[in-house]
C-alpha cells in the first residue's frame, strides 16, 4: 500500500496532470469550498466529479439533452449546481448525490434532480435561447441565465416565476455576480460590458474598451477589480463600483475566453482562444508565466485554498497544475492529507460564557482593514485582510471572558487618526477620574509602518498616507501609562518592519526596516504579533490573522478557569510560530515586552 502512494505522489509530481474522462469541450469549472471537489461541465452532454489532489473521476452526472455550458455551485449542504445548456434548458444536480448515494459505486450515473425549459417559456413554445452563462444570486433561490442573443433573464427557483432583466439586442456571453448581490457585470458581443443592478433592472455602468466580444468576467475575491477577457486578446482590470479601466494586459492571442482571480487576489489566470494560459501579478501587471497547449482552451479556474490552477478546453482537455510548479509561491498552501494545516478549533463558536464583570475594566478595540477605500495610491493587497474579522472577535473574547462590561468597550472599525485619537482621549478622561482602578485591554488590528528616518513604529489609521507616519506608538504607550489606570495590556496584531499580512503600503519602495524598541512607561504590557523585523501573516483557513488566532486559541482553551499570562503567551508564541514556517515558510514570533515600573515575573505571574 505505501509502495503504491509513493507511485500515486511520483506521478502527481509532475509539472501537470490531464484528467481524462470528457468526450467533448470543457466550457465550465467549479470547485467545491474544501478544493477537493472539482466539477467539469462540457459539451459531451455531461458534468463530471473529480477529487483532488489526485483526479479521481469519481461521478457522471448525465441527463441533459444538448451542450453545458456553464455552471454555478451553490453554498448549500447539499451541494447544489445548476448547469446551463444549448437547448434552452437549465438543470439541477448536487455533490450529496454522490456523498449520499453512490460512493461504492465505480463513476456512478447520476441522473438530473430537476430541470427547467426557461426558452420555451419566455418564446411560448416556439423557438429555444442557447445558453452562455450562468449565476446564482447569492442571498436569494435566485438564477440568471444570459443567452447569445443577449436575453439576460431571472428565474426564482422557489417560486418559479421568471423576469427578463434586460435584452442587450446584441450577442452576450459573460456573467458574473458580485458576492453582495446587488450587481451583475454583463459581457457582450460588441465588447460592451454592462454593470446592471439587480434591484431595479437598471443599467448602473457601460464599461468601454474591448474592440471585440467578452467572453469571460471575473471579479477579484475583495471585489474592488473587475476582470474581462476579450476575443481582441486583451484582458482589462476595472476598479469597481467606478468602472474605471485601470490596467490593459496584452496577451497577444488571437483571442481571450475566460479569466479568473486566485484565491487571495494576487494573480490572474488567463484562457486564450490559440490554447495559451497566461498568468499576471494583479498589482503590477507581469507576466509571471505563459504555456502554449495543444487546443483550444474555454475555461480556466483556481481551487478556493489557491494550491491549484486549472484549465479546460477542446477536445477534453482538463490540466491541473500546482501553481508551485508553475514557479509561483502560493499566499497559502493546504496539504490534502494532513490536518494539521486546518483551524485547530474555529475561535468564533462556543466562546466560554464566564459570566463576569469588571466594572472598571475597558477595551478599546480597532481594526483597520479597508485602506484602499481612503488612500486611492493603495492596492487591493495593501488592504489588511481579516483584521474587522480579527476585531470582531477579540471584542466578544473580552466581553466574555475577560469580563469587560458591553458599554466600556470602544470599538472602531476602519478607524480614521481623528476617530482614533478623540475615542482614546474620551478613555484617558474616564481613567484619570477613576481613582486608579481602571484596567485597559488595548487591541489593534492594521497596518503598523516604520519611520524611515528615526524608525520608530507608527500605527497607520486608514486615512493617512505611510509616508506622513500616522499615529506614533510612543505617544500612545505615554498617554496610556500616564492616565492613571492600574494596568494597560496592549495587543497589537501588526508589524512595524514596512511588512504586512499581504503586501505592505511601503512594499513597492522594498522597505523593510529594523524597529526602534519600544520605550514603554506606566503600569503598560506590549504583546506583540512579531519580533524586530519579521511580518504579521495572516491565517487564510482560518481567516484571521496568525497571532490574533492563536492568541483568542489560548484563552479559548483556558475558558473560564483562571491561567497565568505566562501560559497562554507561551502556547502563542509556540503554535504562531509553528504555523508561520508551515504556511508561509517565514519566522513570526510573538513577543512580549513589560514596562520597568512593573515586575516582569510578578506580570507573567498574573491570572486572566
């Protein structure tokens, strides 16, 4: 059996593998949240079920009568996909048929749970609409379906009524659905692409450039960029909700059929016409690489945890390749076997409810995420993923577990430097009227830069710009300490190196800088998500950031049970930094750093 997993891995090793099974062109892909499901769609009449990494066929669904053209996994327990089809027809299948029905079964035949002739319906039996595009609604049991002619209709699922959207008079190709709902990015014939509103049925943009049709529409994971694939073999990156074209990639292809975002929104994969596969840094608009194969190629994807690039096209071609062995280092890497890269516990269920309150205890919580929103120089990888997220969480940690009352807590989402600086001088008042009993647990969540003359550590409000230094840590330690609290922890997830979970706001100047050490004073504790010049990296499967988890892990774990700080900070500092040389193959390690008025053994001592 061993001898066997090691051919299995030898032979996955290679720089790709083809997954053979379809008779005809693959037009569609979809994979399942986990990414070790993969769904091919193709004109041979049929959707297949692959598992990854090792591309077992695992299913056939069968029953439809013409061509699928594309598909759309839905975010349900079942697993539940709707396929659209030349022959005017849309039909219904789902992942549980296989995990309910048939795993003993060799490539089961999984006939359709349901099938809806939305053509004849709209034409009143007479004539049919060749399907090109498919997209669910999000919130709603909502489809759309766009038709070559340019028939954009809606189906409700549960009620069963359909509407047209809106008739673009013209050939239509391309859908996509923003993760909010409120907008549908369609791509025509003539090149035009259409932002319609699907409140009212309007169009809310007309996004010019294309010479040719669009063939594929995909939109970032932030959805901040727009990307479309044109059959002039150009792709353009739209800033969205503007509209407004800010980057032209030249393929130089005979023509552009579909493109897609990885996971973290790093790169984009491009599908061209010849049977070329192109793949961009989004940020700076390099190539990263080019493969030339021996078809046509109709669809290209990337599996959700980002370790996969796959694509499809003629003559059922179906490639998957590691995008490591495509010379790319992927943001996060899964393995499929081992557990040891998934969330150990999820942090946000079943938090203790220790009932406690400490009457004069405080939080003042920030997270600060949406840079790109107030500084229009900053990309969308210069924003801090999951930092609301990671704000979020530790409020409902301190409130219940550490027993702050619900109305001492200060929270600021996206904080602005005036948000930032009136919300702490309101907390140095309460303090300083508080007869020295307040304790302060102080979080932050965001970027923290360097000054590039005398390096000391700023904090980044979403509102400044890097290089005018934005809150100095300093000044806020100094303020803390002179308040007149009895004690200020402050947590800070953020490094001060010109790093920074993604790409840092200093990056495209190179910048990575030692930091000054912090001169702390009063009765104030540092725990820090770094040491000196290392970066605070995210956690994707988990999605926080790597310190912040580990840390809420920590006191998760203690529950309502009293721990010393020592503890939980040395079960931080050991799983953070584990963790960091898995994922991302770099040192993150938490410190921590206690103030010369107060004695370190007695802090580390304390219970929380």
């Amino acid at each position: 059996m061993k001898r066997l997993l090691s051919v299995i891995g030898l032979l996955w090793a290679q720089p790709y593998k083809d997954l053979e099974g379809h008779m005809g062109s693959i037009n569609a892909l979809a994979f399942s949240a986990d990414s070790r499901y993969l769904l091919s769609a193709s004109s041979d009449r049929t959707v297949r079920l692959w598992h990854l990494p090792y591309g077992t066929l695992l299913a056939r669904y069968t029953g439809a009568s013409a061509s699928l053209n594309a598909l759309t996994l839905l975010e349900d327990t079942t697993g539940t996909f709707w396929c659209a089809s030349s022959d005017g027809q849309v039909y219904q299948w789902s992942l549980a048929q296989y995990w309910h029905g048939s795993k003993g079964s060799r490539e089961p035949s999984l006939r359709t749970q349901r099938r809806e002739n939305i053509a004849r319906r709209l034409r009143k039996g007479t004539g049919y609409e060749v399907w090109e595009a498919i997209a669910a609604h999000p919130k709603r049991p909502t489809l759309y379906v766009l038709s070559r002619t340019g028939k954009l209709v809606a189906w409700d699922t549960s009620e069963n009524w359909l509407q047209t959207l809106q008739d673009t008079t013209g050939v239509s190709y391309a859908l996509a659905i923003a993760a909010s709902g409120k907008t549908l990015y369609v791509g025509s014939g003539s090149g035009v692409i259409w932002a319609v509103s699907t409140q009212d049925f309007s169009i809310q943009r007309t996004l010019r450039g294309h010479t040719k049709g669009v063939r594929g529409l995909a939109i970032s994971p932030d959805e901040r960029l727009l990307a479309s694939a044109g059959l002039d073999g150009k792709v353009m990156l739209w800033r969205i909700p503007e509209g407004l074209r800010i980057q032209t990639l030249e393929a130089n292809t005979e023509g552009m059929r579909a493109v897609a975002f990885s996971p973290d929104g790093r790169f984009l994969a491009g599908a061209g016409k010849d049977g070329k596969l192109f793949l961009w840094h989004v940020n700076t608009g390099r190539l990263e690489k080019s493969l030339t194969l021996s078809v046509p190629l109709w669809t290209v994807a990337f599996c959700p945890n980002g370790q996969y690039l796959i694509a499809g096209g003629e003559e059922g071609l179906l490639r998957v390749w590691r995008i490591d062995q495509l010379g790319i280092r992927p943001i996060q890497v899964l393995a499929e076997t081992d557990s040891l890269y998934t969330p150990p516990v999820d942090i946000e269920d079943n938090i203790p409810q220790c009932g406690k309150s400490y009457a004069h205890r405080y939080a003042f919580i920030v997270g600060n995420e949406d840079y790109r929103s107030y500084n229009l120089s900053f990309t969308p990888a210069m924003n801090v993923p999951y930092a609301v997220k990671d704000a979020y969480a530790f409020r409902m940690y301190v409130e219940q577990i550490l027993g702050v009352p619900s109305r001492n807590i200060v929270f600021l989402q996206n904080a602005t430097a005036a948000q930032f600086q009136r919300e702490l001088e309101k907390l140095i008042l309460l303090f300083r009227m508080g007869g020295g009993k307040a304790e302060l647990f102080f979080y932050y969540a965001g970027h923290g830069v360097p000054h590039p003359q005398t390096q000391e550590s700023y904090l980044l409000p979403v509102d400044v710009a890097p290089s005018e230094g934005g809150i100095r840590l300093t000044d806020v330690v100094q303020k803390l300490g002179e308040s007149g609290a009895r004690r200020i922890w402050m947590i800070v997830d953020a490094c001060f190196s010109g790093g920074a979970r993604e790409e840092s706001p200093m990056a495209a100047r190179g910048i990575r800088i030692k930091p000054k050490p912090i001169q702390l004073t009063g009765p104030v504790i540092l725990l820090s998500a770094t040491t000196a010049e290392e970066e605070a990296l995210p956690y994707h499967q988990a999605r926080h950031g790597l310190f912040t988890y580990f840390f809420l892990k920590a006191l998760r774990q203690k529950g309502c049970r009293e721990a010393t700080l020592q503890s939980l900070l040395e079960e931080t500092v050991q799983e953070t930094t584990r963790y960091a040389l898995l994922l991302h193959h770099r040192l993150q390690r938490p410190t921590w750093l206690v103030s010369p008025a107060l004695s370190e053994t007695e802090v580390l001592s304390e219970r929380w």
